[in-house]
C-alpha cells in the first residue's frame, strides 16, 4: 500500500475526521437545548436559530472581514431568538413546543429572505489548527484539521456540567427545572431564570449556525442545514441532558452522518437514503430502549413538558 | 413605474378574461395583442437563481432574453415539482400574460407540464431536459437539451493530466442517466490520457446537500483523489472544498472558476443565453420552434470554461484536438468494445452510440474505472 | 356566544397584527406594503383563477392539519405528518400498481385505504411507544417522518423505480382510470372535497360522539381521566393512528389527483405547513377549512410577490413564521388582557 492511499484504513480516519467537522453544530445547538431544557423548558425552534446564525454569521464575516465578529454576531441573532421564544412561553397557556415550531418557521424565513445577497459572495473563514504535525501521512494530518468551535466546544461541555452541577446559576436552574413552584417558595424569579437560560441556548445555537457557514461546508446556502437543529434537540434526550454526554453523542452523530460518504469513497454505494437516516433511527431506538411509561427519564428536568 | 402601470392593465385584462369563464382563456384571442406588443416569456426556476449552478444558468440565459428588445421576463424561483408548479404556469398565463414558458427543471414535465400545455395549446411550452415523443406528447411543447458530457468527456482529458495520483472523484446527487452519461463520459476522457486512471463516485442522495457534498469531497481527498467533479444543482461548496485543501476541480453547471483561483482547471457549464435568445427569435419571427432540440459543443449549446493556470501545455493541446473534432461533429465518446465496472460489454465492438443516439438518454451504468455502484 | 365570538375575535386580530408587521418588514426592504396587499389579494382572492389556484394548493394541507389537531385534543403534538403524507402516498401507489387492470371502483378505494393504513402506522406508531414506553410523542413523530421520507426515496430509486422515469426517479405512472379528476366546473381536484369530508368528520367524531368526549377528557386531564376508568391508552392509540390516517389520506390524493406516480415531490413541506394550519385553527377540526384556504391563498400569492416585486420567495415563509408567533403570543396577551375586565364586572354587576 503505498502512502497516498489508505483504502479501507481510510474509512475509520475518515469516519473520525468526519465526525469532527460534522459533529460541531449538532454540539452546540445540544449544549444550548441542554441548558434551556434544564429550565423546564423545550425549545425546537433552534433549527431556525441556527440558520439565522449561519446566514448573520456569514454576513457580517463578509461584510467586515472578521469570521469571529461574524461567530458573535450570529450568537447574538440566537439570542434575540431566545429572548423572544423566553418571552412568548411566558405568557399563560403557551406551548412550549409550538412556540418553538413558530420560530423555527420565522427564523429560516428571516434567514432566506435577508440572505439571498449572501448565496454568491465568498467571506472569511474560521480557521483550523493542525493537529496531526506528529504523523507522517497526509491523510492523518488532514484528518486532524480540527476547527476551533470544536475545541470551545469540547472545553464548554465539561464546564458546563461543574457549572450545573456546583454553581450557584446552575443549582438555580435546575431547582426552576425540576419545579417551578419549589423555585418560586424559594425565591427564586422562575421566569427570569428560563429568560436567561433560553438566551444562552439561543446564543451557543446561533453559534453553531455560524460553523456551517464559516467553517464547514464553508459558505451561505438555503439548504446548508439539513436538519441539523431539530436533530440536536433529540439528541439531548439522547444525551440524558449531561452536556458532557451531549459532547460524545454530538460525535457519534456527526461519525454517523460521515460513514456514508466514506463507505461509498471506497465502493459502497448501496441504499445510501437508509444511511443518511440512521442517526433517527438509532435515537429512536434508545428513546424507547431507555424510556418507560411509568417513570420519567433519568435526568429529565421534572418540568419538562416532553418526558411528562 | 411605467411597467408596473402596464403590469396593472394586464392584470385587470386577466381578471377580466377569468370572469368571462375559462373556456376564453384556451383561444388565443384576449392575448392576441400582448403578442403583437411584446411577448411575455416566463422562466420557472426549481432552486435559487444566485446558486452558481443549475438554476443560475438558466437564469443568465433568462438575463440575455431580458435584453432583447420586445420581450418581458418573468421568473419565478424555489418551485417545486408539484401542482404549485402548475399553478405557477397558470398564473403566468392568466395573471401576466405569458405566452412563452421556460419550466427548466425535468421533474415539470411529466405530468405537470403537460397537463399545463393540453390545457393551452395556442401557447409554447419549452422544457430543458425531456424527451417530447411525436404523438405522445402535444405538439406546442417542446423540449431542449445539451450533450454537456461532451464538455465532462474534455474536463475528464484534462483532470487526467493533472492528477498526479491516478484517482480522480466525482460527487453526484442521484444515479439517474443524465448523470451516469457524465461520470461515464468524464471517466472516458480520462482513461483516454490514461487507461489505469480511476474515478471514485460518490452519491449524496439529493440535488443540495452542502455538508453531505462536503463530507463526499473530504473523504474522496482523503482517499487520495486529487482531481474532483460533480454533478449537484450549485457545486460551489465542492469547488471551495477542494480549493481549500489543495486539490484540482473541474466546474459544472456555470463557471466556478473564481471560486477555486488555483485548482480550477477547466469546467463544463450550459450556454442557455444562446439556446433561449434563438428560441425567442424564432417564437418573434412567428416561426414554431421544433419540438426537440438537442446539441453539444457544436451546436453551441454546452461550452467549457478557459484552462485554469494549472492546465499544462499538453494537455490543452490534447483537449482542444478533442474539442475540435467534436466541433466538427466527428468525435464519438461511446465507441465499442466498452466494459461497464462489473465486468459486463455494455457497447459491443465495432458499435458506435453518436451523441444523438436516444439510447444514451437512458444509461443504467457505470463505466470500467469507475468506483462505485448504482444504489 | 361571548366565548364563540372571542375565540373569532382573537386569531382575526393576530392575522391583522401579523399582516401590519409583514408590512413594516417589507417597507424596510424598500417595497410599499399597499403593493404587497394588494398583490397577495390578487393572488390569492382576486379573480376566479386565484380562488381555484388558493382551494388546490388548500386541499393537502386541510388533511395534514388534521394529523396535527386530532392529536392534539388528547394534549399531545404530534409533528410527522409529512412522513405520514409520503408513506400514505408511496403505499397507495404501489396498490394502484399492483392491482392494475381492476375496475378503478375497487382500486381507488383500496388506494385510500391503503394509503390510510401507511399513514396510520406511522403516527399510531408514536402513540403506542407514548403509551406503552412514554416516549415523548412529538420527537418520535419527527424522527418517524425523518425515516419515512428516507424509506420512499430508497423505494423510488430502488425496489419501486421504473426504469422509464429516467432523470426523475419515480415509480411506474398508474393506469389513467386510476387518476382522479377535477371537481365538475372547475380546476380544483377531488382531494378539496375528501378533506372537507374528512375535517367535518372529524370535527363530529371529537365534538358530537363519546369518543370524542372522552379524548377530550384525557387531554382535560389525563389522571382523572385515567381514574375515571377510560381507556386512556385505547383513545391515544387510535387517535394518533386516525391522524396517521388523515395525512396518509393526503399522499394517496397527492399521488392519484397530482402526479399520478410516487416519487420525491411528494416531499413538499405540507406536513409542515399543516401543523401550522392546526395551530391558527385552535386545533378545532371545523376551523381548519378556512385556515387551509387562508394559507394555500398565501401559497397561491407568493409567486405573484416574486414577479411583480421581486420579493424573495421566502417572503411566504416569513409571513407564515410571524402569523404563528404573533398568534401564539395574543393567544397567552388574552388571558392577561381579561383578567382585569372580569374581576371589574362583578362590581358593575
């Protein structure tokens, strides 16, 4: 074999390399579902968010040359989506989820609408750092590309975890998530605490929005996000709301979504559609391997109106 | 502001026609002015107009039309292939005034289309990429469409000078034949340069799938391809993919070249502003446009994009004495004895399959050399 | 009366506030609002042409909604319909294949039928692992639908597909007798009729019969109904697989009135469409018809928008988006907003 071509070998790199770079906005937008659903709250509407992020971030990087401006401003447009799902949830007899099906639709209206100038132009991007130097193969060194979100990412995941589980903020949070009116005897604005926290998830998924357009596949399109976004917010009840859980499940996800096309770099080209949905199949099946009719899911926030 | 008083006089000419009952709407009476004035052209486009792809060569070609002098232009995008596509041919007809329509995407054919055109036949309906078959298919529709494999067969010539590893990718959206005759044609071309090249093919499973194709475009680098291609509706995030991790890329649809300033070698795109400013003339010169309309580099339909930098001196000699005989109508691309990848003669020795051979437009194979299968 | 009227009252006032803030949106893009109206109410409303293009694209999305209101009464969101849509359709083809040369009496009934029963698994599906494991309803829904779509494109291009569809994957086209036509007079096809059916069918089922009374009661409340001895998960069961059966409904009609074939055009965003329609309707089954008009009238203008104006297409999708959140919001602002007024009127009184 010589040094160019790995050939099967390629498939696990492949795989590994792929669920780096697949697997950032599925971590992102899993690690803001995750902090919003610790509030008791569920919001499917990061789908929109993340386009909106991925259309902001891509045009602000275009506009002023600075991809990390672009990365804040596409986390503040995700923001501004929280803020506003926060505050329709808040009103009586609201719910959650279809609050969050409304954003979804207005988020990627907005983000169509306002990004056709942004389909042709080419803007900066987010940079990678090589972490393959120790490898003498190229496959090897391109493989471990990794972008920098990712490793924010991989660093957030565990803070966030001692944030919830030893902070004053995440102790709060999870006393507003487990019940409303235990949180409120206490003291504690129940409300305010859900603002801030869907804020927050809306922000790291405006974030990862902005990965797709910045990093990978690297440019503004209407049809950049497949589904990205709503496949996160299955993936955290995947992920037992553990936003280090989160992390792992994020890369098995994005590995799934990589093995199809590494299979077929190598010859494989059969039944591709029923690759492309193995990831659904495979969270379905955990869902009814691990739920139970009779009590709720191990770390499911009590308030939660999807494990009730 | 001028055109949208006029616009309003047609509308209200619409609704009035409507009101008068639909059976007025099939003779072409109330539009008999509208067409003495200028004609109302309408182009249907299935995905974004910017996408540098498919639909943004349609819509240069719509852009010519706009410039000629007795036309107005109405396009329409993200239609898909439904009934709102039939809406939206009715609505151009009834609404604005077309008489002249453009659907350029092949799932409107069959039945949309056609359920359109029997409805109005004082009216043209042209289709790129169907086959309009004498008696099956009613007489004022037309279909149109471009052996742009010719212009794959050249960019295959010049991928196999620049590769370097012998493993050329191709990223492709579904196994259907208008793509297979592209894989196989580029592969062809290759193999030409030389016999023991390779083109691993890659299917995504739909027309815009950014990150699949990217994903495809990693892992056919990581397999060691160093030359790409593709077949999707916007090639822009292959084309950018393989600029960013160094490797060569040829073009379809339209011109990526200013994508990929140093491994864009050459590309294969549509010549819509040529094929739709001579179906407008004909249509303004009161001539019937013929039913079936098919060409290559020839004709003028399809063209390639200029030799990017990388191109070395060889091979343009090699693709333009190739491009020369398919100008001349001479060259023959699927020339016998052809093996297809598993083994089986798919063109026996000694038989040729000219460019206008019908049995092309159903290919159900791939090549030898290719890598790969059909799902 | 009072309560009939404000529950008019309320989405007629949000549809006005949304039409407002979709002005200002496009003001600020530059073009004049006034122009907008007027375009959309050409497009949708203004002639006779407008109004057969508005109840065709309206039919489809009367039956997804459905697969989102049936549920919902019972408290659970359910948002597969578009998988149900497309399985229904792909079913209903294949029987229409199958049974070629019958008499298309027996064939388009087993088409519905079978198109049903598609559909009915699938949502049924979600209900059962809600009732038997508690698997949240809308997430199995969802990734339901995700794995539907995927299993009708790997049929059309694999086991199903006709070669003679060359460059459009498709199954083989069903026999002409097999097609269903347009309703007398006009150019609106059957499926409008087979969803207003459907809808006051429904609308009776949850409003007029026990059944429906005792859904009604588990969506109330689930543990006094529970305790009051209902079938709890009998009622789920069977109303998430009636709403299965609804959109599978629309796919077979899709496939018989429209394209005459399965293939991927039958992934067309009417599930998604459809949960929005039941959502402005209040879930009520009666209101869904209005609802589906009103939206297939903003689908049925959104070309014109685009040719007139030069408005993105997406102009549809936003004017959607703001309709559902400024719905939702004055539907949790009127509970605020009469509080006072009730508290007062004991007063008065």
């Amino acid at each position: 074999m010589d040094d160019t071509a790995l050939g099967w070998w390629g498939v696990p790199l492949a795989v590994l390399a792929g669920a780096i770079r697949v697997s950032t906005p599925f971590l992102f937008v899993s690690l803001g579902e995750c902090l919003t659903e610790k509030s008791g709250r569920i919001n499917l509407g990061l789908e929109g968010t993340l386009v909106m992020g991925a259309m902001s971030g891509y045009a602000v990087s275009y506009a002023t040359g600075n991809p990390w401006l672009g990365v804040l401003v596409a986390g503040l447009a995700g923001t501004v989506f929280g803020a506003l799902h926060a505050a329709i949830c808040s009103l009586d007899r609201v719910n959650d989820i279809a609050v969050g099906i409304a954003l979804m639709l207005l988020g990627t209206g907005l983000a169509f609408f306002l990004g056709k100038p942004y389909i042709q132009p080419q803007a900066p991007q987010l940079p990678a750092i090589g972490f393959g130097w120790w490898s003498s193969s190229q496959q090897v060194r391109d493989a471990l590309q990794v972008n920098a979100l990712f490793l924010i990412g991989a660093v957030l995941a565990p803070v966030l975890l001692w944030g919830l589980r030893n902070t004053r903020w995440g102790m709060t949070l999870r006393i507003v998530g487990e019940s409303a009116e235990a949180a409120r005897a206490m003291g504690y604005a129940v409300n305010r605490t859900r603002m801030l926290a869907t804020m927050a998830g809306g922000f790291l998924a405006g974030v990862g929005g902005s990965f797709l357009s910045l990093h990978y596949p690297g440019s503004w399109n209407e049809r950049l996000s497949s589904g990205q976004g709503i496949t996160a917010v299955a993936l955290v009840i995947f992920a037992r709301w553990d936003p280090v859980l989160c992390f792992w499940a994020a890369l098995l996800f994005g590995g799934a979504g990589a093995l199809g096309p590494a299979l077929q770099s190598v010859g494989v080209t059969q039944g591709y559609y029923l690759f492309n949905a193995a990831p659904y199949a495979l969270t379905l099946a955990i869902m009814i391997a691990t739920s139970s009719a009779r009590h709720r899911l191990a770390g499911a926030p009590a308030e939660l109106s999807v494990t009730r | 502001m001028v055109d949208r008083l006029r616009l309003s006089r047609r509308s209200v000419l619409g609704t009035m026609t409507a009101a008068g009952g639909l059976g007025v709407l099939g003779s072409a009476l109330p539009f008999a002015p509208a067409l003495a004035k200028d004609l109302t052209i309408g182009f249907i486009y299935v995905g974004p107009r910017d996408d540098f792809g498919y639909n943004q060569a349609h819509a240069e070609g719509a852009a010519a039309v706009r410039a000629m002098a007795g036309v107005k232009v109405l396009e329409e995008e993200k239609v898909p292939e439904t009934v709102d596509v039939e809406k939206t041919m009715e609505s151009m007809i009834s609404l604005d005034g077309a008489s002249l329509l453009f659907p350029t995407s092949f799932g409107y054919f069959d039945p949309h289309m056609l359920k359109v055109a029997k409805k109005h036949k004082d009216l043209v309906f042209l289709h790129c990429g169907g086959l309009w078959t004498k008696g099956k298919h009613p007489d004022n529709v037309g279909s149109y469409f471009g052996y742009i494999d010719e212009a794959q067969y050249l960019s295959g010539i010049v991928a196999g000078y620049a590769s370097k590893s012998k493993k050329l990718g191709f990223i492709a959206a579904k196994p259907i034949p208008q793509v297979l005759r592209n894989i196989n044609s580029f592969t062809l071309g290759a193999r030409s340069v030389d016999p023991t090249i390779t083109t691993s093919v890659i299917f995504t499973g739909d027309w815009s799938m950014p990150v699949k194709e990217a994903e495809a475009a990693n892992s056919l680098i990581g397999q060691g391809v160093d030359v790409l291609t593709c077949h999707v509706d916007s090639p822009k995030v292959v084309v950018e993919t393989a600029e960013k991790r160094g490797v060569f890329v040829t073009g379809y649809h339209a011109s990526q070249a200013k994508l990929a300033p140093n491994g864009y070698l050459t590309g294969a795109e549509w010549n819509w502003p040529k094929v739709y400013t001579d179906y407008v003339k004909m249509v303004q010169g009161g001539v019937k446009p013929p039913n079936l309309v098919r060409g290559g580099l020839k004709e003028g339909i399809v063209k390639t994009s200029p030799y990017g930098v990388a191109v070395s001196e060889k091979a343009r000699a090699h693709a333009d004495g190739v491009k020369g005989q398919f100008m001349a109508g001479s060259f023959v691309i699927y020339k016998g004895p052809l093996k297809d990848n598993k083994g089986n003669v798919v063109v026996a020795a000694g038989k040729e399959h000219g460019q206008t051979d019908i049995a092309l437009e159903s290919m159900n194979w791939l090549v030898e050399g290719v890598v790969g299968s059909l799902g | 009366m009072p309560s009939f009227l404000s529950s008019l009252a309320v989405p007629a006032a949000a549809l006005a506030a949304s039409l407002a803030l979709f002005g200002l949106f496009v003001a600020l893009v530059g073009v004049n609002p006034l122009d907008v109206y007027q375009l959309m109410y050409t497009g949708a409303f203004g002639s006779w042409f407008s109004w057969q293009n508005t109840l065709t694209r309206a039919a489809p999305l009367i039956l997804t909604a459905l697969c989102t209101a049936l549920p919902a009464q019972l408290g659970l969101v359910i948002i597969g319909g578009e998988g149900a849509l497309v399985l229904g359709g792909l079913a209903a083809a294949a029987v229409g294949l199958a049974l070629e040369g019958a008499s298309a009496l027996i064939v388009l009934p087993a088409m519905g039928l079978t198109g049903m029963a598609a559909g009915a698994l699938l949502i049924g599906a979600a209900g059962a692992l809600r009732h038997g494991r508690g698997v949240n309803e809308t997430i199995a829904s969802l990734l339901l639908s995700y794995i539907a779509v995927a299993v009708l494109n790997h049929m059309v291009e694999g086991p199903l597909k006709d070669p003679a569809s060359l460059n459009k994957p498709s199954t083989a086209p069903l026999a002409d007798d097999y097609t269903i036509g347009t309703l007398p007079g006009m150019d609106v096809h059957w499926g409008l009729v087979v969803g207003v059916v459907c809808a006051v069918a429904a609308w009776v089922l949850m409003r007029r019969t026990t059944f429906g009374f005792a859904a009604r009661m588990v969506g109330g409340n689930p543990r006094a109904a529970r305790m009051a001895g209902l079938p709890v998960g009998r009622l789920l069961i069977v109303t998430t697989a009636l709403a299965g059966a609804m959109a599978g409904l629309a796919g077979m009609v899709e496939v018989a009135a429209v394209h005459g074939r399965a293939n991927a055009s039958l992934i067309a965003g009417y599930g998604s469409t459809g949960i929005l329609v039941a959502f402005l309707a209040r879930q009520n089954p009666l209101a869904v018809i209005p609802v589906a008009i009103l939206f297939g009238g903003i689908g049925a203008s959104g070309g014109l928008l685009q040719r007139r104006l030069g408005l993105p297409d997406a102009s549809v999708l936003v004017l959607q988006g703001i309709i559902f959140v400024t719905l939702l919001a004055s539907e949790g602002l009127r509970g605020r907003l009469r509080l006072p007024r009730l508290a007062k009127q004991p007063q008065e009184a």
